[in-house]
C-alpha cells in the first residue's frame, strides 16, 4: 500500500492491494489527485468497502462515518450529530473494533448513559435518550449499508427512551389582536409578528422574506428559504423540509399592510431582507407585547401553532392546512386539534343533537304505526 506523487503530471496516486471476494490477491492504482490527503482519504474508502468484516476500531470508523455524511446534511444536522458522537458514544465505543460490539456491548452503554446526569443537573430526557441510541444504530446501519458489516447490534438492543410529546401553546385570535395593537408602536416589529400570526410560516422562513417573495397582484408570499445567524455569521439556506418550499395566499389586509411597509423602507432592493431583526428581538418584543396587552406569555414559534389552531377551528382539512404550513405529512398536523377545547365541546353538543333528533323520529314512527 502506498501514496505516492508522480513527479511527471504532479498528481498524487494510490497503488494498493487487497483480496477480491473469492479471496484472491488483487492490486488497485487509482490516479489523477491533486492533494495527498485525496489519495489517502481514497485508500481508506477503498479498503473499508473491500473488508466484508470491517475489522477496525470503532472511533476509526465514525471519522469516515463523518467524511460520508457531512456533505450530505445540513450543517446544523451535522453538528448535532458530532456533538452526540464526540461527548455520548465515541469515548464509550472507539478502542474496540465495530466487528465486535455485541448487542450487550450496547445496552451496557445504554445504562451507563441513562446513568449520567446532565452538566446542570436531573437526568437526560426520554427524547434526548431516543435521538443518542437513534445517532448510534445509524452509525451502525451505514457500516451495515455501505461497508459490509454483517449486523446492526443497536437495533438489536432495542430503543433506549421515547419521543416525549411536546407542549403546545397558541393564543386565540382575540389574544393575538389584543397583543398586536399593543406593539403597533414599533412598526417592524408589528410587521413581523402579523407575516408569523397569519401564515403560520416559521421564525426563520419569515426572517429570509425579501420584496421579490412577495407577489401584490396575485396576492401571495413564496418560501423558498430561511435564515439564521451561525458564528456571527448570516446563513440564508434551503428549508426545513422538502414541503417547505411552497406558496402562500394571504388576505387583503395583509397584502395592503405589507405593501405600506415596504413603501416606507428605503431604498430596499428586491434581494435584501425584509426584517433585519434577530431571534431575540422577536422573544423580547413577544415579552414586551405580552405584558402591554394583559395576554399569557407565549414562544414566538407559538405563533405558527396559533394559525394552525385557528385554520382548525375553522373548519379546514389537515391536508390544505398542511400545504399551507409545509408540514411533510397530515399526521404532524393533526397533532393540532386538541388546542381548542371548544371543537369537543360542540362535537358532544351535536351528539347530542343527532340523538334527540334520531330519538324524536323514533317515536313518531312509532305513533304511524
């Protein structure tokens, strides 16, 4: 096995041996890299996909692991994803070879881990238990997929916690009109939270909103984007979620509000953001607000839940509220419809109904006859 440099075009190769699946001694020459850390990072990929047994160690393996998957995901996605690796399960697993970690290997990791306390104190949540034991068994399933280990042994150990259902908060619509003339004074800020309350788009989607999203004439806002800050930096990228791509009808008063809004930034550019408030603003004008208007507290995420609530209430189906919202399937909206206690109540108020109307015919069949 070597890395070498071919002094004639300056490119550096790989000449390599390794025994085919009949178990016959094979050499590999693979050229044309111009960096030798390529030809080395080439080497190891080959070699790995050539060892039906995968005989290293595991903290050897999820460097490759990591090599594969970066370019794939999201940077936010790989970074929870490394910082699971490197504090949770590297340092438990990296010295013995990943051909050799049994199903009781991890769940001896399994205990361990729910043994450990968090830095602050109390215990790691159920779905925080879930998404570690989930980050190994694909560390797993990807030596499985792509370099010929024989089994999974997280899957085999079975899951470690469960998905905890989150809390949802939401204001009705007269919570929200009280709440927005109380921050009316701050045009921006009003601006925001109406695009939020009335769409039901998200923190993010909203902040990457620029004048060439908006269509006045059909009436429309397109999401194709979404914006966070990341190391001091300005990242605008793709969607949370294939559906999030999408175009949302909004109501005349909205158009006309936006339309006045832009009319009064100046100079703006059809590329330039509309909202050059951060996350935080947005947490404190919803404190500010809150409090002016006599109103619970909620998350400004919680807007988004506002809407879907209310479209609920209204009597549209989880499908076009989906569409609306960008939600990837009917389920994650229908997790919804508890937020207005009201919807049961006239669900039992027409059962009843129907009984008293269905008893009444019952009994003037009877006098017929």
């Amino acid at each position: 096995m070597a890395v070498l440099k071919n002094e004639k075009t300056g490119k550096w190769e790989v000449r390599t041996r390794y025994r085919d699946y009949t178990g016959a001694k094979k050499q590999k020459t693979k050229r044309g890299f111009d960096l030798k850390r390529e030809a080395e990072a080439w080497e190891r990929d080959f070699l790995l996909r050539q060892n039906d047994d995968l005989n290293m160690k595991f903290g050897d393996f999820v460097e490759q692991y990591r090599q594969d998957i970066k370019p794939r995901v999201r940077k936010s996605t790989y970074d929870t994803k490394d910082h699971m690796l490197r504090t949770k399960i590297v340092p438990y697993f990296k010295d013995r070879k990943i051909n050799e970690i049994t199903v009781a290997d991890v769940i001896k990791w399994q205990t361990e881990i729910q043994s450990n306390e968090k830095k602050h104190g109390g215990n790691f949540s159920s779905t925080y238990l879930k998404s570690i034991h989930a980050q190994l068994s694909a560390v797993f399933n990807h030596a499985v997929r792509y370099y010929g280990l024989q089994k999974n042994p997280a899957r085999d150990a079975g899951k470690m916690g469960a998905e905890e259902s989150k809390e949802m908060d939401f204001w009705t619509l007269e919570e929200y009109l009280k709440f927005s003339e109380a921050i009316a004074d701050k045009p921006q800020s009003y601006m925001a939270f109406q695009v939020l309350y009335w769409t039901g788009m998200r923190e993010a989607e909203m902040l990457a909103l620029t004048p060439a999203d908006i269509d006045f004439t059909k009436k429309t806002i397109r999401i194709n984007k979404q914006f966070h800050r990341e190391g001091g930096q300005d990242i605008v990228s793709e969607p949370k979620t294939k559906k999030g791509k999408r175009t949302v009808v909004i109501p005349d008063f909205l158009t006309d509000e936006l339309r006045n809004y832009l009319d009064h930034i100046y100079h703006i550019e059809d590329d330039q953001r509309i909202f050059n408030i951060s996350k935080s603003g947005l947490y404190h004008e919803m404190e500010r607000g809150s409090k002016l208007a006599g109103v619970k507290r909620i998350r400004t995420h919680d807007l988004r839940h506002s809407h879907i609530s209310l479209l609920i209430d209204r009597g549209f189906s989880a499908l076009a509220i989906g569409e609306r919202v960008g939600h990837e399937a009917e389920r994650i909206t229908y997790r919804y419809a508890h937020l207005f206690p009201t919807v049961q109540t006239a669900m039992a108020k027409r059962l009843d109904e129907d009984l008293k109307e269905a008893f009444d015919v019952s009994k003037i069949d009877g006098q017929e006859e």
